[in-house]
C-alpha cells in the first residue's frame, strides 16, 4: 500500500513561485480502514518538536518549521528533513556530498525556472555538516526499515510568476493554477504506483467539501465513488483501467493529520524559499543594501518600492516578475 501526501506553498506572494510538493511512503503492514500515523510509526527517528533531545527529525507544517532564531539559519528544520527524505530515496550513497540547489531540484523534478533572477546556485546544505546529515540518514534508513514504511518518492513543482500570470489570465483563478498544480503531482504518483493502491492525503482547497467535478475533469476515464462528504473530510475511491485503485482525501489541516502531507508541505516550502534566495541574490548584486524579502505582500511591497528605479533602469519585465495576483 502506498500513502502519499500533497501540499502547496506560495499561494499568496508577491514575488516567487507557486511551489507544491508530494511525499509517497510505502507501507508493509496496513490497515484499509485508516492510515497508519507515521509520526508514531517512526517515533524513535520523526518528530513534531523542533526541541527534541535526542536528535531526531522535525516533520510538521512548514509554517511551523521556518525560522529558527538568532543563532541558526532560518530554514535549519525545513533543510533536515527535506535533505534526509530525499537522501534516502536516492540509490546513490554519496548524494549528499558536494550538493548544490540545482542538484536537489533535479532530484525533486523541478524545472527551475529561466528568468535572469534565477540564474545562480547555491551551494547546501546551509546551515547543517554533511557527515552529520550521512550519520542522520544511516539513521533514518534502519528506522524506517524497522517501522516497514519506506519513503518511495520525493517530489515537487514550481510556477514562476511569468506562467503563474499567464496560466491566472487563461483560467481567470488562481485557485485553477493551484488546483491544477495539485492534479499534475497526484498523476505522477498514481502513474507511478504500478497497480499498487494508493491513499492520498490533500488539504482542502478553498474550503469546499464537494470535489467530484473537478476529480471528474482530471481523470475523465475514472470511475468514480464518494465514500463520504462532510464538514471533516471528503473522500472519494477512483479507478481507471491499467492502474491501481486511487483513494483520495481532502480535509483541513492535513499536514497536521498526515506526516506525508507535512513532509510535502516542507518540500514545497523548502524548494520556493531557495528560489527566493536566488531572487534576493540577483537584486542585491545591484543594490547590496537592500533587504532581503520573502515575497509576500506586506514585505513584497516595500521590496517592489525599492527595486522600482532598478527594474527600469535594466529593463526588466514586471509581468515576468511580479504576481498578478
């Protein structure tokens, strides 16, 4: 059995991508009628508490995890568990030796985009030594072997603001672009599922409890079931021929229900603040006073008012840069 998890980061920004990730674990023993808590499963390696003695791995909702005080880079939470995840996915012993950001895209599946303020690369982990993060995932390794769940798969998506633009004035919603971000990730995994059958957990999307629609427009060839629709969850089974029977669940505050959620929500978030490092990068080769922004639209504003002179000045694209909305 596979339970996979789905979630989005940069929904709302001024600058940057849309950024979705996906998390498949593998699951020895399970029980059809509810999916097992991993959080439990790897209790001995996983953790919610980014205060924990003993050295084990946060996994939680991303916007839990950023920022990590004075001392320690910010992202020191999100780049652990993304880098140990991905790492054990990897077949290759030596991955995480001499990696950069383009090596971590590439082994997520991401395409990073071409804008000018993209093109750099950052040199990772940025804040934790590699033969700790080899210990660490040695570690990880021998605890999910025990527990029988597997991490099978680590991926995500991103959309700049130049296609998230274009894609917004095509649909005429945002929430389309996210939607279809998410569908794009939830094919890939049950493609990928080689008739195995797959749970996957999603968080609800502007708030409806009735998907059957849009499940129909994504997969027009399914079959279709509602096992229920309520004010908690709504849950539907799908099946097409050639593939694995598909259930899917759409519920709010699944990162805080499902540890693949949580673990996709860190990826998303993760692979979208190294494009923002990018980005911030770029603009302070300029002006090397300016302050660094995370995109979104409170703090956006003021960077937009700072890089205003500069964006004429060099002649840059403010479609291409900046989210209509």
């Amino acid at each position: 059995m596979l339970y996979a998890g789905i979630d989005e980061a940069g929904y709302g920004p001024l600058f940057g991508p849309l950024c979705a990730g996906v998390s498949v674990f593998e699951i020895e023993a399970f029980d059809d009628k509810s999916p097992p808590c991993l959080w439990s499963a790897l209790r001995g390696m996983v953790t919610r508490s980014k205060r924990d003695a003993r050295g084990r791995i946060v996994i939680d909702d991303s916007k839990k995890l950023k920022g990590a005080g004075a001392i320690r880079h910010p992202l020191t939470h999100l780049e652990r568990g993304v880098l140990l995840f991905a790492a054990t996915v990897r077949d290759e012993v030596d991955w995480l030796d001499e990696l950069d950001d383009s090596t971590l895209f590439h082994a997520l599946g991401v395409e990073p985009p071409t804008a000018k303020w993209y093109d750099s690369s950052t040199t990772l982990p940025l804040e934790h030594d590699i033969p700790l993060l080899r210990i660490d995932r040695g570690r990880l390794a021998r605890a999910t072997a025990t527990a029988g769940v597997r991490c099978v798969h680590l991926a995500a998506g991103a959309i700049p603001a130049a296609e998230f633009n274009r894609r917004v004035a095509a649909s005429g919603s945002k929430a389309i672009v996210n939607w279809e971000l998410m569908i794009s990730l939830a094919d890939t995994c049950w493609r990928r599922a080689a008739g195995k059958s797959l749970l996957l957990a999603v968080d609800r999307h502007s708030g409806r409890s009735r998907y059957l629609d849009e499940l129909h427009a994504a997969w027009p060839a399914a079959e279709r079931k509602v096992i229920v629709e309520s004010d908690e969850e709504s849950r539907y089974q799908l099946s097409i021929d050639g593939r694995g029977p598909l259930e899917i669940v759409f519920a709010s505050e699944s990162d805080s229900k499902h540890l693949p959620v949580a673990l996709a929500s860190m990826t998303a978030k993760y692979v979208r603040e190294l494009m923002m490092i990018r980005l911030n990068r770029f603009f302070a080769g300029y002006m090397p006073e300016l302050k660094p922004t995370a995109g979104y639209v409170e703090d956006g504003r003021r960077f937009l008012e700072e890089i205003e002179p500069l964006i004429e000045s060099i002649g840059l694209d403010q479609a291409e840069l900046i989210r209509s909305c």
